[in-house]
C-alpha cells in the first residue's frame, strides 16, 4: 500500500531519494522558497519549480561545487 503525502500532493515513497520530498535538505529549501515566492504551479520530480514567468532550481552554495 502506498502512503499519500497530502502536502507535497502525490504518492510518497520514503525510500525513493531522487525525488525532492524525501531529500529532508532539498525539502526544507523548497519550503523556504515557496514561502516568498508562493506555490509554484508545478514542482518536477528532482525539486524544479515551474511558476508563471520563471523556473526557480534550488542550489546549495558550496556544496558539491566542483561536480
């Protein structure tokens, strides 16, 4: 049986990593975001959110920047 995560609006899958809702740091930034910029329209599987007139993509500075 799957669970439904009412906030993110789609099955969760707590062991699936490649999708932004179980990465607790990609969330938490998300969070963030849409706190100042409101709900985006769509949010992609790897945390892009697609709004209106833009495309926000979460980073983190200094993390993996040499990848």
């Amino acid at each position: 049986m799957k669970k439904y995560d009412p906030e993110a609006g789609m099955p969760y899958n707590p062991d699936d990593e490649s999708i932004w809702y179980n990465q607790k740091k990609l969330r938490e930034k998300m969070e963030r975001i849409q706190e100042k910029f409101g709900k985006p329209f769509l949010i992609t599987k790897d945390g892009m959110m697609l709004y209106e007139d833009c495309t926000v993509i979460p980073c983190f500075r200094d993390e993996n920047k040499y990848e």
